[in-house]
C-alpha cells in the first residue's frame, strides 16, 4: 500500500489571479518548491511526461501546478484558436490519475480588465496610487519580444506567436511565482525563447526542458493530432521518419546538409505532407548551420533536427 | 533622544544579483514588505521624497531598497549616457543620513553574462537543464514594449528609451523582487509605461507614483541639472513659469488648448529655451485633448502638462 505510486490526488482547482499566487506563496511558506507546467489543455502523454519532468527536477518537497489556458495572444487570426480542442474534465482526471498535481490553474481571461482588476481613481487627489485607470479601462499593450530567436523557423510563417507566448509565460510566472518551470523541446523554439527571456529578465525560476513524447509509431504527441483524419494521422508519420532518417545519415558521417534537407522535403512531400521549413541549426541561438558554432560533421549529436509540416 | 528622526543608518551595499534577491527573500520571511526605489544615482531632494513616499505606502513593517543603476539600455547613442553625473560616495551620505533606507542595490552591470550566469552545458545529455547556453554567451535580446504608452511625447525624439526603462524595470523587479516601488511624476510619461507594464504583466507590486519636488524658484529637479550653466539654469525657469500660466489660463476656464500650448511654447523660447513638444494630454492613456477622456474644459484640474525643453 505504501508504494501505490498510481494514487489519484485530486487537484484544487484555481480560477483567480489572486488565489493562484496566495496559493503558491502558502506552499512555500511552507518548505516547498513550487513547480509549474503550463499548457493549452486536452492533455496527453507528452504532458505528462512535463509533470513528471517536474517532479524529478527538484530535490525537496515541491507543489505541482498545471495550468491550462488557451492564450489568445498567440494565435494570429487565421490560426486555429476557434478550433483548439479542449476536455477539461477529462484532463482534471488525468491530473488526478498522476497524484503528484496539488493544483489546476484555469484562469477565465488573462487579458480581458475586470472591475476587480481596475484599482480606484485616487491618483487625482495625489496620494500613493497603485496603477491610475481611465474609467473603462484599456485592453492589453505590453509585449515581450525575444528579438533574435523569435525569427526565423516557426517564426516566419506565425508572425504573432512567439511574442504571444513570452508575453502569456511572463503572466504566468508573475502570477504563480514558480520556482521550476517546464517545458517540452517538441515547440523546440519556443523552449529556447523562454529560457532567454528568463535570463535576459533575470527571472528567478529554473526552467527545464522536457524530451518530445512520441506514438509508438513515432508520431510526435500533440493536442492537434485529433484533428487529423486516418489519412493525414498516416502521412504525418513521414515527418518522424524522415527526421530518423536524417540522423541516421549524420551520424553516419555526412555532412552535406542541404542535401539533407532536401531527402526530408522529399520524403514528406511523397507522403502527401506540405513542408512549412526544413532547417538545420545549432541548439542554442537557433543559427543555421556554420553560423552557430561548429559545421554540422562536429555537431552532429548536438543537432536539433527541425521538420515541421504544419 | 526617542523621537530623533534623522538617525543615520548605514544602508547594506549590494552588488550580486543573487545576493539582492535572497536579501529580499529575508526581509519577507521576517515579515516586512520590500519597497524598491529605482534611481540613477547623483540624488537629490526628489530621490528622497521617493524614499519617503515607500515607507508612507506601507502600513505595516518595511524595507527599503534603493537601486542606485545608469541603465545603458535606455540612452541611444546620441544621448548622454557617458556624461551622466555620479557621486556614489554622496549618495551614500544622503541615503544613510534618511536613516530608512535599508539596502542599496548597485550591480556592475545587469546586461552582460558572466562566466558565474552561464550554466553548464547539461543539456547535451538529455537532463534537466536551466537555459542552456552556448559556450561565449549572447548580448541581451529580450525587450518589452508597452506599445501605445511608449509612443508620442518623449518616445518621439528617444526611440529606445521606453524599452530600456521597462526593461530594465522587469529585471530589476524580477531581482529585488519588492511588493512595493515607487516612481517620481517628473517623468510621467516613464510612470504611466511602468504602470500599465505592471497591470499588463501581472507583477504582483503596487505602483506609487510621488509628486514632483521642485528648487525654491521653481525647476523640477533632476540630476542633470548638474550640468546647466548658470545662465541656462535661468532659461529653465521657463518651464516651470510657462506651466504655471498655463494651468492658471486653464482653471480660470480657458478651453482653447492650441493657444494655451502656444503661449507655453512663447514663453520658452523668449527665454531663450528650445522646445522638445508642448502636449496636453489626459493622464491616462496620454492621449491628445479630447482623445482621451472628457474635453479639456472639464478636465482641467486632471490634466498633465508637459512641456520638457530637453
């Protein structure tokens, strides 16, 4: 009994602001690290694979907290947020099924000002006042821009999408206060824009990156991957093979990069798949490669390979 | 003896950013609220009513932090970052001689990464990993823009100055880590950009905005007046002059805000100043008389009249 690892914990559900960073600041008045894993919800095994990267990343006591929250700011206005597929009582379950979350945070609207969000009008008689609103209040203005990495590779064709996700991360850190937060390398660059505008904004939180979770027949885990018909669910798995075989081909010695590139386009295109890009890059600045470090025959093992067909 | 209100107190002088924020950290544990005031250095009467508007801000037990830090970010290339006035040792005097301030944060550099900021290349190997770098580091590439606020007025004639204030604000919340901080009203516009940055980020500090403090004759004081002669401190006087009519044309019920903006304009320049912009604008969203809010006839008391000849 005492080693029932598969107990369902129930999590506590959190909708406030307020509550949210009370909550966690309770938790670490209490000893514990608070760790979060931020997500879009419908929550599969990649996901899962973060909360568990979570708990593995800290050495004492800590408090998991998964949020879900579809952030609008993200998605440019031909994307696919009117049709992001959502369970939340079904993801309440698998949280529950892990017994590690201590708490869900689902906030209504990160953006949107409510009267409880607009502070009173005392700035006009000239006393401290935190923030002075015009009545009516104002919709969102404040980006954070990670000017290099956010350009280039998914960059190029999702023009909004990085800046909407350093910006929805930065909210979420400042208003859960993690100690640890977690992230899946599957959004490779998402991952290394947040870890600069950690540094960069000298963030106290320690953010660790999770390794893709994949099908077992290699399709990476995606939430998205529900909406593919039996056709396209078949074809997509030319992304995965043809990333395999890149490898292996790098591995094996060449170095002929563009070449490379080419066999992935080829063996997408022949299942059918549209190719958005192909790079090949170093890890850490996203530079194609030569430009980022050492050419691709030293790098080789460190590489990430890049092969999207959205 | 009991009531000796200028008791001096030797601040704590801080240079780690590690070090500042655990001091932080410290102060909560025991209870106290963290009150930051950021500031240049070179101080004078202003920086001290800031000093003084934190400790009013706070009801219960508080520590105050000053940051004394000349942003780089914030000067463009043309501007006078490499003549701006200092006298740490002066600052020190003046800090300890208001016997409440408790720490003074002043780090070398808060842009540059050295080897003790650059984590080990664990990444390689597939673990946990916080912010994986390549060998060399990077310069700085995170920047939040707080996109409406920033433009206009003193954004106009200082592109980067607005993103290197807001930015560097972040990195120093995100280090001090303080539930209070307070910024002076001389620089409105800077008080609004931090204000809205603070509500769109969900920063869990309360913004106090503290009065201007003016010289007996009337100039707002600054540290660069340091470096006016004799006789462009006597042009300067303009400003303030210029403004004072201006409110009273204003409150004695003039609406004609093209003539009362021209007149300030005329009084400048007969002294001899050279005008920047004269703009009456709502103190909200900084928006053009009756852009913003009601009509300047019945705004008049709420107004904010800028008119800085830089």
């Amino acid at each position: 009994m005492a080693a029932a690892a598969a107990a369902v914990h129930e999590p506590e559900v959190i909708r406030d602001k307020a509550a949210m960073r009370a909550w966690s600041r309770r938790r670490r008045a209490e000893g514990k690290a608070v760790a979060l894993v931020p997500t879009m919800g419908f929550l599969h095994e990649g996901h899962l694979s973060l909360i568990s990267a979570a708990v593995a990343a800290s050495a004492g006591p800590i408090a998991v907290v998964v949020s879900i929250y579809v952030n609008p700011s993200q998605f440019a206005p031909t994307e696919d947020l009117a049709t992001y597929p959502s369970d939340f009582a079904g993801d309440l379950r698998k949280l529950a099924a892990t017994g590690v979350v201590a708490a869900v945070f689902c906030p209504p609207d990160l953006y949107v000002r409510g009267s409880a969000d607009r502070p009173s009008a005392a700035g006009a008689s000239g006393g401290a006042v935190s923030c002075l609103e015009d009545a009516g209040g104002h919709a969102h203005e404040t980006w954070i821009r990670v000017e290099r990495l956010e350009k280039g590779l998914c960059g190029s064709s999702r023009p909004v999408f990085f800046r909407g996700v350093a910006t929805v991360v930065a909210k979420l850190f400042n208003i859960v206060e993690p100690d640890v937060a977690v992230f899946g390398k599957k959004d490779y660059q998402q991952w290394r824009v947040i870890c600069r505008m950690v540094r960069d904004l000298d963030f106290a939180i320690q953010i660790v990156g999770s390794e893709v979770v994949r099908e077992a027949d290699g399709l990476a885990m995606s939430s998205r991957n529900v909406n593919l018909s039996e056709e396209d669910r078949k074809k997509a798995l030319s992304i995965s093979r043809s990333l395999v075989d890149a490898r292996t081909a790098a591995l094996s010695g060449s170095n002929r990069s563009q070449e490379i590139k080419d066999q992935i386009v080829r063996t997408i295109t022949e299942a059918g798949g549209q190719v958005d890009y192909v790079e090949i890059v170093g890890q850490g600045k996203l530079g194609a490669c030569g430009e980022d470090g050492p050419p691709l025959c030293n790098l080789c093992r460190g590489l990430v390979w890049k092969g999207q067909a959205n």
